[in-house]
C-alpha cells in the first residue's frame, strides 16, 4: 500500500479507487502557438493534451487537475477550453500567465497536469512539442 522514505512520511503511493496502487504525479508540456487566434489554440493545446495522455497511458480519468500558463502574447482564449473541447469535463483546469520575461520564447503554452498513475516518476514522459522542447532538454521526451 504506502511505502515509507528514510523521513517516515508517506510516498506517493497509495490504494486507490481503481482497486491497485497509483501514485500522483506531476507532468509537464508545452507547445508554441504560430499566431494568436483562439481556434489554433484550441488545436495546438489539444495536441499537446492528447500526447500527453497516449504518452503516458492516462485517460481523462486519471487526471486530478491541470495548471495552464501561457505568455502575455497570448490572449485570444484559455487554454483550458482545448481541454474542455477534448470532453475533459469534470477535472479542476486554471490557467494563469507566465511571466514576461525579455528573451522568453513567445507564444508558449505550457502545462501542468496532476495524475494517478502506476508509472514510477522516471517513466513519466514530459512533452515539448515542436521548438519548445528547448524550453527544457533536460526532460523534454
């Protein structure tokens, strides 16, 4: 059931509704926008939703709740609509702006979302489609 660390305090795991052991994890993504119109983002988003779930083996199910950020370019919708147009209905969504920080890549959406899964934390795949992937080498997939 719960797995004790050198602290005593309980891990990640735990007996879940699914009737086996699930952990939370955290994954993240991003994908960059080529303009600022609120249907491309609802597309791009969905990309990004939906390679994140077939990349770790998640349904909607298994989503406990998703943080969206997006640049201060950014302002034609939320992001979170894509995630609602994908059927995801019933999950906790927010979406915030990044910081505006000079040099930042524009046009960024990123994403990060909570999740029961059986994945140990080194298996989690965190997409950066496209040129995001530069935003973070060291865990782009």
């Amino acid at each position: 059931m719960s797995t004790a660390g050198d602290t005593g305090r309980d891990r990640t795991k735990a007996h879940g509704s699914k009737g086996y052991d699930v952990a939370v994890r955290a994954v993240r993504g991003a994908v960059q926008l080529d303009r600022d119109e609120a249907g491309h983002m609802d597309e791009r988003v969905g990309e990004l939703l939906t390679a994140v779930l077939e990349r770790n083996s998640l349904a909607a199910d298994d989503l406990i709740s998703i943080w969206f950020t997006a640049t201060p370019d950014l302002h034609s919708d939320f992001p979170a609509a894509a995630a609602r147009s994908l059927g995801i209905v019933d999950v906790p969504l927010i979406c915030a702006q990044e910081l505006d920080v000079a040099g930042a890549m524009p046009g960024a959406v990123r994403l990060l979302a909570h999740v029961e899964t059986r994945l140990p934390r080194a298996e989690i795949q965190h997409v950066y489609l496209g040129a995001t992937a530069a935003l973070r080498k060291d865990i782009a997939q």
